[in-house]
C-alpha cells in the first residue's frame, strides 16, 4: 500500500504488469469476500433483502415467458368454421375442399355433411325427439379450416377467414378469437407490468447496496486516511467497496434464482390441474441454467453500480488530518 511497491511495478515488463495488474484485483476481491465472512449477520440480511427484491421481477419474467408459451399453443389450436350454402351440390362442394386445401395458409380441412351435422347437434343438444319431427334438415354442410403455423395468430387466422369467405359456395364463416386476443392483452400488461416493477426494484437494489457500502465505508474511516497518508491511490482504495458490492449482487442474483425455482416447484402442480381442467397438457417452466448466469450478471452489476455510485460521493470527503 506505500509508494515503493507501486515504483517497482513500473519497472517490471509488460507482461509482468499485467500479471500484477490480475493478481491485485483477485487479492482484493478474495479479501472483500472475506470481509463479508467475518460480518455474516450483516451480510446474510443485505444478501436476503437483494434476494428476495430481485426474485420479484424475475418471477414476474418467469410468468409472462409461461404466459407467452400458453398463448402460442393455442394460438396454433385455431379452427375456422365455413358454413356451406344450402343449394350446393356434392360436386361444388368437393370443388369448394379442393381449393381450400390448396390455399398456402392451410394446414388441415375436416368436412361435415349436413346428415354428421345433425347427428352430432342431435347428441349435443339434448333435442334430439323433437328435431326427428322437421320434415327437412336445416344445418348446412361444415368445413373445419385448420390455419398453418404463420396465420394461427388470431391477425392471421381472420385474414384467412376474409379470404375464404369470399369463395361463392361459403355461406359465412366463423372464428373464435376474441378470447385469444384478450389473453395477448394480458400477456402485454404483464410485460409492462415487470418493466415497471423491475425498474423499481432495480433502483430499489442500488440503494440498498449504496447505503451498506457507505456504512462499511464510515467503519472504515481511520483506515482509508492511514492509506490516503502513506500514498494510496484512489481507485485502489475504492476496489474492495467495488467488489464487495459485486459480491453482493452475485450472491443475491443466486438467492433470487432459487426463490423462484421454489416458487415454481410449489406452484406447478396446482397449475397444471387447472389447465388439464381445460383440456391443455402443459408444463410450467422455471429459470435455467443461462437464466441464471444472466441473472447473477446483471445482479453483480447493480452491485457494481450502486457501489460505485456511493464510493464516488463519500471517499472524497474522507481526508487525512
């Protein structure tokens, strides 16, 4: 920490330098984490508080990305529903199929005749004794029109339906997508939704760890005025608050990424019950092992920046006597 180890490494090699350059900051960032051992009580609480204040987002993330998933595989369950005009002939009808199945926006067709139509309504309804009393059939032929991947939206698969509605045989059509629509508002306000909450606590996060490092800087005091008297440079004094900051965030990042796989794994089997209930196999997802590498980088920079910010305001004021 004197002049005379600063004059010898400038004397060294390039290389040498570098060398010094990494086993400096490997020194004080080992010696930070050990600051932190030797205060746990202190240190599991601000660790607990970053935890539990990154969780909340990234749960939030974690329901949307489930959100999203749900939305798309019923997006894809989408059908179509051409009613035939009564007057058409099976040959006009065929050709009516042909054409459809022909269309690029197609994956799949199913055709109902007008006798399936009324069988079905006939066990469907519960009427089935008093519609034997009409003395004609009055439901038209059905074709189920199954959009491919690109026009399963419900933007694609109404385009589709204008489209089809325009062949002559088509009486009208009908497509069911407003409750899909309404289920994408959703997912949209929850993405908002964690916008917000995540830049709340995120300013939350840096605020919590500015004012720990500023304690710990106050402790500290008669310490950084003996190195600033026997010549320490600033960014050398300022290094361990840094890295105790990153190391921090890194272990909070870790906190908030096991609370939410708990979270999950407690919520999982109750969710997939209510959506077997509505006929959707399902498996909730929970944050993997780039989640958490992500995670834990952006945790250690908040760290890194809420240091940083509190360094910069309070070691300047220190001065020696």
């Amino acid at each position: 920490m004197s002049i005379t180890p600063q004059i010898n490494r400038s004397k060294l090699p390039l290389s040498g330098r570098i060398v010094m350059f990494f086993m400096r900051h490997i020194q004080q960032s080992m010696a930070s984490l050990g600051e932190l051992w030797r205060n746990p009580i202190s240190s599991i609480m601000t660790m607990a508080v970053l935890g539990v204040s990154l969780s909340l987002p990234a749960a939030m993330q974690v329901l949307v990305k489930n959100a999203q998933e749900i939305v798309q595989s019923w997006d894809s369950a989408a059908e179509i529903s051409l009613f035939v005009k009564q007057d058409q002939t099976d040959q006009a009808i065929q050709s009516l199929l042909a054409r459809v199945k022909a269309f690029p926006e197609v994956n799949g067709v199913h055709y109902i005749d007008r006798e399936q139509a009324l069988t079905e309504f006939k066990k469907l309804s519960g009427f089935g004794e008093a519609l034997d009393y009409l003395d004609s059939n009055p439901l038209p032929a059905v074709i189920t029109v199954t959009p491919s991947a690109e026009f399963s939206s419900p933007a694609g698969a109404r385009a589709l339906l204008q489209k089809l509605e325009q062949q002559p045989e088509v009486s009208f059509g009908k497509l069911d997508v407003e409750w899909l629509e309404r289920l994408q508002a959703i997912v949209n306000l929850l993405e908002r939704t964690v916008f917000a909450v995540a830049s709340l606590l995120i300013l939350a996060v840096v605020l919590v760890i500015g004012n720990t490092i500023r304690l710990a800087i106050m402790n500290r005091r008669s310490e950084i005025e003996v190195m600033k008297l026997v010549g320490a440079t600033e960014s050398f004094i300022q290094r361990p608050f840094l890295y105790t900051g990153m190391w921090y965030g890194v272990i909070g990042g870790i906190l908030a990424w096991l609370i939410v796989n708990i979270m999950v794994f407690f919520l999982e089997g109750a969710l997939v019950n209510l959506l077997n209930l509505y006929g959707s196999q399902f498996n909730l997802s929970g944050l993997g092992l780039a989640d958490l590498i992500e995670l834990v980088v952006v945790a250690s920079f908040l760290g890194w920046l809420g240091s940083y910010l509190s360094v910069k305001q309070h070691l300047k004021r220190i001065e020696p006597n």
